[in-house]
C-alpha cells in the first residue's frame, strides 16, 4: 500500500514521523500534495493535485481544520479518489500496530453533511453521581433502556445524515449496563465507518469479562477515560488491563477534571457568564434528537426538582429535518441557552439526597 500525505505542512510531518517511527504499514509514504508548495519536504517529492492523479494512491489528508479537510476530501472524491483518511494526531497512547484505526479517520462516507460528534446513553445513572454533571446523572434511577429501541435511534439518525464522524456511548457510566456488548456489535454494524467510543469512568473496566474486552477490541472501539479522582487511584490497573488487550484508548487526566461547573441557572438573566459547555454534544436517544445533553433531560430535571425551565427545541428523529437542514437547526440556540451559565466548583460528588444546588443557581 502506497500513501500520498495531502498537507507539506507541519500536520503533514507529524503523520510521516508517526508512520517512520512508531507504525508497521504496509508499503510506504511516496511523497505529498501540496497545491501552495513544490519541491521537496522532508525529503519526499511534492506534488500538485492533478499530478498526482495517475497515481491513485491512499490519501492521507493531514489539515488540522475539519472544514477544510472535508472540502478537501470531497474534491479528492469527485476526482476519483476512494482511500481517503484524515490524520488526527492523537498524542495519547499508542502502542499498537494500526497507524489508521489509531490516528486517523476513515472518510468513506464523507458528502456535504457530516455530523461531527453524535452521543447517545445507554445507561442514565452513574456509579460516581458528579455535583454539577450536565446529564443530570444523580437524578436518575438504575432502570436499564430498551436496547432495541436505542438502536433504532441510531438507524434513523443515519437515514437522516450521511456521515457520523464520532460516536460515543456514554451515560451516566455505560458499563453499568449489562447488554454493553450488544450495543457495541449493533451501533457497528450501523455505523461501519464512524469512530465509537465509550466514554467512561474506568471504576468498572476492572471487572469487565474476557468477552466484553474482546468485543471492545474486535469492534475497534476506543475507551475514552475520565480519570476523576477515584478513577486516579486505580489508572495504572486500568490501562494495564486495555494495554493487554490492546483496546484503544484516551485519558482525560485528573488535573482536567479537579473543576466543575454548576451548568444552569434558574434566571435567563443569571449575574454568572453565560457559556455553551456542550457545544457540539448532539444527543438521541427516547426517539427523539437534541442539540446538547441538558437540553435533552432538562423535562427530567424540571420533574425531579419542581423547576420550569423551558424545553423547547428537543425533535422527535422521525419527523426531524435531513442532510445540512439539520445540522443548521441543531447549531440554533433554544432558549434554554439563555439558562446555561459557567460557575465553577471543585470536583465531588452528590450526598444522598440530591438537591437542586448541585445543579443549578438560583440568582
């Protein structure tokens, strides 16, 4: 397999000096295409695009925009390419073999609509019950939802756009459930080309069995782990166990993690900053489709502390709009914006009985 690296750049060094260094591939880096440089970089011919051409090589497009590496890409697409990925550069891990399951995304089904990030839960309550977490985790029983239903979310999200880039499995604390396996084998099946992760916080991957670690492995999904406190005390045991199976995985160190923030206030004219601590974080699930994780469980909210915050903007993913029509509408603001506030506190978690201060202010 040969490749041809699409950026003589600094991106475009990174991704040579991985394959170099770090990465058995099959075949090797023939030079790269640049349309703004010529010559040579780092010792391998560059090419203009059209050149290129009757090569018809693996293309790896090595842009730190997503933007402009989509454009990109569908340009290479009309001009006949197919082996497409766009190089990520992943500073965590990795100690593996697979540069492009590791590093890069996969651009097979990449058009005009891509949604950049999907999440969606597949348990609601957590084993850690975080003050201040934006899905509303503490207020939530253990009852497990409807695998099939879950799963026919995510077919009719991908009847609805072309091309999901990241999937993440998540709650409340995913491994609580014990159909994860089926969700991992289903949500790929759907989803042959997106990148999954379980996002997690590691207390429970020590007592994950032998099938559920090898499905996670055979099913290429990462573990992107947040090493909370208790999470830290137990992080070498835990990576242990990914490395010997050879799972791919993230951590969001500790030190990111020591601060919180209450996300809400009960005033749209709150004296704290107003912020978007879920920009991005679309959210299915219940059949319906929503713009960020507070907006989709703030009915749970309202219900569970006698609150009245509004909840306008959540769609049902039946009747939603499709393609670029919805990836506008879900970047609109919805009045619950007006309530989303940054007031920072340190990491703990919630007493027994849960209250409204844990979540909201009430200025």
């Amino acid at each position: 397999m040969k490749v041809l690296i699409y950026g003589a750049g600094i991106r475009g060094g990174q991704a040579l000096d991985l394959i170099k260094r770090k990465y058995k591939i099959d075949g090797e880096v023939i030079g790269f295409i640049d349309n703004y440089k010529i010559g040579q970089y780092q010792g391998y011919p560059i090419y203009r695009l059209e050149e290129a051409d009757n090569l018809k090589r693996r293309i790896l497009i090595a842009l730190n925009d997503y933007k402009t590496a989509k454009d990109v890409c569908l340009q290479l697409q009309k001009r006949g390419y197919a082996d497409i990925f766009w190089f990520q550069y992943k500073k965590t891990v990795l100690k593996h073999e697979d540069f492009f399951t590791e590093q890069c995304v996969n651009c097979k089904e990449w058009s005009e609509d891509i949604l950049p990030q999907v999440e969606m839960h597949i348990m609601d309550s957590c084993n850690l019950n975080c003050r201040g977490c934006t899905h509303f985790s503490p207020i939530f029983s253990n009852s497990i939802p409807c695998l099939e239903a879950r799963l026919s979310d995510v077919k009719q999200l991908k009847e609805k756009i072309s091309c999901i880039m990241r999937f993440y499995i998540l709650g409340g604390e995913p491994f609580l459930n014990p159909e994860i396996n089926d969700y991992i084998c289903g949500i790929r099946r759907i989803l042959p080309y997106t990148q999954l992760y379980i996002v997690t916080n590691g207390l429970l991957i020590d007592h994950l069995s032998d099938e559920t670690l090898q499905c996670i492995k055979e099913n290429q999904v990462w573990i992107s782990i947040s090493e909370y406190q208790p999470t830290r005390k137990k992080i070498d045991k835990i990576c242990q166990i990914l490395d010997e199976y050879k799972i791919l995985y993230e951590i969001r160190e500790a030190s990111l993690k020591e601060k919180f923030c209450l996300p809400l206030s009960l005033s749209k004219n709150s004296i704290h900053p107003k912020t978007c601590i879920s920009n991005g974080c679309v959210i299915i699930g219940d059949g319906k489709i929503a713009r960020c994780p507070q907006l989709m469980y703030i009915s749970y909210f309202n219900n569970h502390f006698n609150t009245n915050l509004p909840e306008d903007g959540i769609m049902e993913l039946e009747f939603c709009p499709t393609g670029d029509r919805l990836l506008r509408v879900l970047k609109e603001e919805v009045p619950l914006c007006r309530h989303c506030v940054q007031n920072e506190i340190p990491w703990s978690v919630c007493k027994k009985e849960v209250k409204l201060e844990d979540f909201a202010v009430k200025d």
